[in-house]
C-alpha cells in the first residue's frame, strides 16, 4: 500500500503558476530532411515537425525538403510518409502538407544535388540539413553539398546517432563533417536530451534548494540509471548486429543521463557552460578496463521468452542468423573520481525485450543516521527521488511517514508523486519536438559537441575491448526477465538492489488501524 500525495495540480496551486514563457519565433526555414524515406523520418521526425505545426509554432514560410533514394512525386511520399498521421482532415495537417517537397537523390553522387541546389537557390531562410542516413553517408552529403555551393556558412547540419562504432571511426566522421561545417553548424543529436524529464533534471536540480546541497556523496548511496525496452530489433537487425546495447544505447543516452546528474552546475544555461560540466564529467569516470571488465559490466543477448504473456523469439531468430556475439543487453557499474562523487556506485542498465518498457533514474539517499523510534515502529526507509523518463513522465519521493491510526507510531514508507502529464494537461511533447525547433532557431544546447561524443567512445572503448579478450559470448537472458541474472549480481552483491516500482508496506500497518 502506498501513500500518495497529491500533486500541486490537483491541489490547485500549479494554477498560480505563471503561464510558459514563449521563445524566441521560430525563424524561416529550409529543412532538408536526408533519410526521408527511412523509419526515423516517418516514425519521429515528420510526426514531430507536424505536432508544432498543429501548435501554430512553424512560421509562414518554412520548408521540409525530404529527401530519399526512390523516385517518388511528392504526392506519392506525401501519402507514404504521413499516412499514419493523426486527424487527416486538420487544418494543421493540410498547411504541413503543402510545406513538404520531395527529392530523389543519390547521396554518393555530386552530380544528383543539382536540383537541391535550385530548389534553395535565392532562399535566405535558416538551412538546416538533417542527416537522419547511416553514419557513412555522412561525409559523402556533407561533401555533396559543398560542391554544390548549397552548404552555406550560416547552414546548421544535423548528424542522427551513431556517430561511428569507435573513437577511431568517430573521429573520422567528425573531421569530415568538420571539414564542410564549422563545429557551431553542426548538431549531434541525442534524442534522450530533448524529453521533458531530462530537461527537468536540470531545472529540479538548480532551482530547487531542497536538492543542492544532499546531491553529493556525504548524503548520496549510489544512483540507478535504467533504460528498458521490450522490443526486440524490430527490422533494424543489419544495424543493430554491428552496434549493440553499449554502442547503441550507453554510450550516448545513458551517459548523457548521468553526466546531467553527476555534472556540476553550469554558471550558465547557454550551450558551452552546460557542455562543458557534462564533459568534465566524463573525464572523470574511472575507465572500467582489463579484468575489470569482469566484475563492473554484464551483458547479454535475449532468447525466447515470453512479454506479458504473449510469447516472443529469440535474438537470433529475429535477426534471422545462426549466431552473434551482439549484446542486447548491458550493465554496468560505474565510478566518478571526483570530490563529490568518490565512494558513490552509479549502476547503469538497458536492454531489449525485458518485462516493461521504462526510462528513469534513481538517486538512493543514505539512510537516516540515528532512527529515534523504537523497534516496533519499524525502520526509516533510505529516500529515493525517482524521476521516470517514461512512460507515464513525471517524478516521485520515496519517503517515510507515520502510518495514519491512534496506536503506537509505524513508520510507513510512502511516495510523493508528481505527474507530468497531470501538470501540462495531457501532451507530454515528444523530444524530437523541441529538438528541431531548437535547431533551427540556433539552440545548441541540448545537442553534443565533439569533445562529448569523443570523450564518451574514449570511456566506452576498453569495455569494448575487455569485452572482446576476456567475455567474448554474451550471457543468455530470456525475453521478458530483467537480463542475466549476473546484472542482479552487479548490484546485489552490494547489499543494493535494483529499484521496484512497488512501495513496500509494513504488515503492521493494517494492524495500527484497529
Ligand atoms: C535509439 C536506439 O537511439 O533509442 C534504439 O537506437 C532505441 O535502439 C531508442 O530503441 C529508444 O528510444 P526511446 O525514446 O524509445 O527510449
């Protein structure tokens, strides 16, 4: 049993809030959208574009240039790409419709963009060029579009993850792009940065005093990092087999997630303060390499099992091979060697086909000191602030109550929640949303700059290579369990475990009533 709070909306006082503070408009636009055709247009992109449409944030003159390999018109890809789109009948949809232009183009060629090139030609709108394309695409279009005079100094181009497979490769990419761009024109994405809750986490942090000063390790036991799936490759498998849960997901996302909750506060919120804390961050985590390997990191890859009740295949199955040595699954145990983080375990985990689909972060506070209350009162549970990405956005507080009831004092512990969804009326914005909008007004500061992404592949490279000499298989995990029972380990062997969304009640409590 838990005892929720209500939320400041449902008490009414988040309407004294003052009503959002409108930006900056969103200036013209040519958005030239490289992967048109592909999955991450369709599924994320366009929909999003099309959601600021619908809110009246898109200026009159604004285009989505899409650009693919097939030869379509454009109201062929038009019917293609937002056909599973909301409302068909909008007003909204209509306008972001007569917005969208569509391009054959064969990105290895210099000789196809000519027709790109008139299209912009005499245009003085804001040029964003979108490069939602696998990473080796990246230097061929950059290229592309220098020789055909259409890459401007003031064009932004935006780069979609994964920016290599290595520091090597990453590097590689990123001289080539930079050789076109200056490093303020380019945009690396990392979508995790643009969802409401992150952001959050930067707001919850320095804007509250209740958390400045417990947020260290004098009062701090260890922080949970999850990023849970329950899908398993979904079609993406060429990609997926060479890429992996580490280089997939914690390399960026996840590290990104800690770097907001270990960093130290920016002076500034522009993009340099913030991405220079977040980058001290990275440097200072101890590298996990050699037999270390062992003991800080688990992965796995899934087999048959079962998703709530309805029975799924294997990895290899979905992959349709015979073998693979991919992981789908990772763990980690993670250290900072800083002033306010020494002594405190960060525990990182995500994977595919586990038994729920959730993001979040938990931050486990030490216990109380000294509990004045007697034995049978039971004991003060350790505060936890749980701040769940998704689904069902939002933040809660594991605290300790006194069960409610005239007899002997129980401590009761209890959470205190807050629902995002419950606070901004129903749309939690999708973080595409914002992120493209923040690209073409000029916001740099939700995306990663090159020393970021560097540093991250330098940490993640020996767990790479640990990997490969000392655990070359990844351990089996059935689909629908929370990955190899060694992840359990990783934490349990601690005396910690893996956060519950359960709050447990004592047994005493239904007792204290009577
Ligand atoms: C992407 C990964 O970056 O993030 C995918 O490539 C993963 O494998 C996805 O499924 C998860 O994003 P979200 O927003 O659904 O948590």
């Amino acid at each position: 049993m838990s005892f929720v709070a209500k939320t400041a909306k449902a008490e009414g006082s988040l309407s004294g809030v003052a009503p959002l503070v409108r930006r900056t408009p969103v200036p013209e636009f040519d958005f030239v959208l490289f992967g048109g055709t592909g999955d991450l247009a369709k599924r994320k992109l366009l929909p999003s574009l099309l959601q600021r449409e619908a809110e009246g944030v898109l200026p009159s003159h604004g285009r989505v240039i899409c650009i693919g390999r097939e030869p379509l018109g454009t109201q062929e890809f038009v019917s293609q790409a937002l056909e599973p789109a909301r409302d068909p009948g909008s007003d909204a949809l209509a306008r972001f419709c007569s917005r969208i232009e569509y391009l054959a183009i064969d990105a290895t060629d210099p000789s196809s963009y000519a027709g790109l090139a008139m299209l912009l030609r005499n245009s003085e709108a804001v040029r964003v060029f979108y490069l939602a394309v696998a990473p080796q695409l990246f230097a061929p279009i950059c290229a592309g579009l220098a020789s055909a005079g259409i890459a401007t100094p003031e064009s932004r181009v935006v780069l979609e993850k994964p920016i290599g497979r290595d520091l090597a490769s990453s590097c590689e990419i990123n001289d080539a792009v930079g050789r076109i761009f200056q490093e303020e024109q380019i945009y690396r994405i990392d979508h995790y940065l643009g969802k409401e809750t992150v952001q959050n986490l930067m707001v919850l942090r320095f804007a509250n005093t209740l958390f400045e000063r417990p947020w260290s390790a004098a009062d701090i036991d260890h922080v949970q990092i999850t990023c849970a799936e329950t899908i398993g490759v979904e079609g993406r498998g060429s990609y997926y087999d060479h890429s992996g849960a580490l280089r997939d997901m914690v390399q960026n996302h996840l590290l990104q997630l800690l770097c907001l909750v270990a960093m130290e506060p920016p002076t500034a919120l522009d993009k340099d303060s913030v991405r220079d804390e977040k980058l001290k961050v990275l440097k200072a985590m101890r590298p996990i390499q050699d037999e270390k390997v062992r003991s800080a990191t688990v992965r796995g890859q899934y087999r048959a099992g079962a998703i709530a009740g309805v029975p799924v295949p294997g990895y290899l199955a979905d992959l349709g091979a015979s073998e693979s040595n991919t992981e789908t699954f990772a763990a980690l145990r993670v250290e900072i060697d800083n002033w306010r983080w020494s002594g405190v375990p960060f525990f990182l985990r995500t994977g595919k086909r586990l038994p729920k689909r959730c993001s979040e972060i938990i931050v486990s506070f030490k216990p109380v000191r000294h509990s004045i209350f007697p034995a049978s009162a039971g004991l003060p549970v350790a505060n936890q602030l749980v701040m769940r990405l998704q689904p069902d956005e939002g933040i809660s507080q594991l605290t300790t109550m006194k069960a409610p009831g005239s007899g002997r004092i129980v401590l009761l512990p209890a959470s205190l929640q807050l629902s995002f969804r419950d606070a901004t009326n129903g749309h939690v914005p999708d973080a595409y949303e914002r992120l493209l909008t923040d690209v073409i007004r000029g916001d740099a500061t939700l995306f990663m700059r090159r020393d970021e992404v560097e540093a991250s592949w330098r940490w993640i490279e020996p767990i790479l290579d640990g990997w490969e000499n000392h655990t070359p298989r990844p351990l089996p995990y059935a689909a629908g369990t929370w990955g190899p029972s060694a992840a359990i380990a990783l934490i349990e062997r601690e005396g910690r475990s893996w956060h519950e969304d359960s709050v447990p009640a004592p047994a005493s409590f239904v007792e204290n009533l009577r």
